[in-house]
C-alpha cells in the first residue's frame, strides 16, 4: 500500500500547531502517511516559514506523481487523509479548495505572538493553504530554489501564469475556514487562518474546543 505524501508547513513559533495538527491527520487515516515538515528551505520568511516553500514540492518530488500540501500548522484534520489522496485528477496543474472571494474578518493575525502581521486581502486568497499537486505538470518546472528566491507572495499565492481551468476545485470541507465564519459542521479540515487556538488571543475561536481536545489527545501517555 503506498503511503500519501504529505507535506505540512512547519514554522517553530507554532510547533504545537505542527503536531497536533500530524496528531490529527494520523488518527483519522486509513492509509499509511508520509508527513513531511516544510519550512523555508532557505527562502524568504512571509508571514510564516513556509510562505514560499509551499511551492517547493514539486520540485522537492523530482517534478513527479503527485502530493499534497497544507498549511498544517493552523489546521486541524477531521477526516481521512486519503480520501483527499483519492480525489487527485491529472487534468489539473493543482486542485483546491477555491473559496470565493471574501473580505477577512482579522484586519491582523497571530495576534499577541512574535509573528503578528498585517492580514491583508487579496483574491483566491487561501486556495493555495491546501493543494493536491500534479508534480509532473509543466507550470512547476519554473519553480525551484532558485527562482522562488526572488518570487512575490501574492502571485504566486494566486497561481499566477495558471489559468482557472488548470486549477481544479476540491470540495469545500477539505479547508474550511473556521474563524472567517464558515460552517464547522460537515468540515474534514478546520483552518485556523488568524492564529491556532493556543495563542490567547485566538483561544475562543470556533472550533477551538476541537483543536484542545486534539491537543489532549495528542498528549495522552496512557
């Protein structure tokens, strides 16, 4: 049974984040997983290690098969990983979770913590925080270390030079994001896009009750 290929953003000013969310993928799957911890790699630092890096994974899988991509960090996993596995679709460079556009309801995020920034808007904003990626198709070669190195966040985070039937739509429960008001009932992933429960300022959050009892989960040694 081959196992899916997951890499998650990994950044350590929220490494609790990190493994309750591997915590949660693990205990859900019916399929073996292979988790792989994406930080900058070397690149430049956004708003999180991983702002960039994401774009790595192609590249990082010789430009072959396919893998998936979450944030991770903020994220919590309430369904079966490789039933998001089975719905990969060569047809498409990548495909995700194409939330309309939308105005944020956090005019700032990671509130409180060392990685507090702004939180701007800006179209397809969030589809690129959960990708099922076609490693083969031709729109990733132009990506490496390299030339990510001097790349700009919102293109990139708005698949730039790709055209919207290259882009292929996942059902909305694989990222729902839960502090921007979208419905938690049904969700298979809970997107914590201002700031994981853990930091104060988010600990009230929807969902948080949750990612606490996935954390104590998580920590159980009995």
């Amino acid at each position: 049974m081959k196992p899916v290929l997951l890499f998650a953003g990994y950044d350590p000013r929220e490494s609790i984040g990190f493994h309750v969310f591997s915590d949660s993928v693990l205990e859900h799957a019916t399929r073996p997983v292979s988790i792989v911890a994406l930080d900058s790699k070397g690149l430049p630092v956004g708003t999180n290690a991983f702002t960039f890096s994401r774009f790595l994974v192609p590249y990082l899988c010789g430009f072959q098969g396919h893998a998936i991509f979450m944030d991770g960090s903020d994220m919590l996993m309430l369904g079966d990983i490789a039933e998001l596995d089975a719905l990969f679709d060569p047809a498409f460079a990548v495909q995700v979770v194409r939330h309309a556009d939308y105005e944020t309801r956090h005019e700032r995020k990671y509130v409180g913590t060392r990685m507090e920034a702004p939180n701007g808007n800006y179209a397809r904003k969030n589809w690129a925080s959960v990708m099922l990626m076609n490693c083969a198709h031709h729109y990733w070669r132009a990506l490496d270390p390299e030339t990510l190195s001097g790349a700009a966040g919102p293109p990139l985070l708005q698949f730039g030079g790709l055209k919207l039937s290259e882009i292929g739509a996942l059902p909305d429960e694989w990222n729902r994001l839960a502090d921007e008001g979208q419905p938690l009932a049904g969700a298979k992933v809970l997107h914590f896009t201002a700031g994981i429960p853990a930091f104060p300022a988010h600990a009230d959050a929807p969902g948080a009750d949750q990612w606490f009892a996935a954390r104590e989960r998580m920590l159980e040694t009995t």
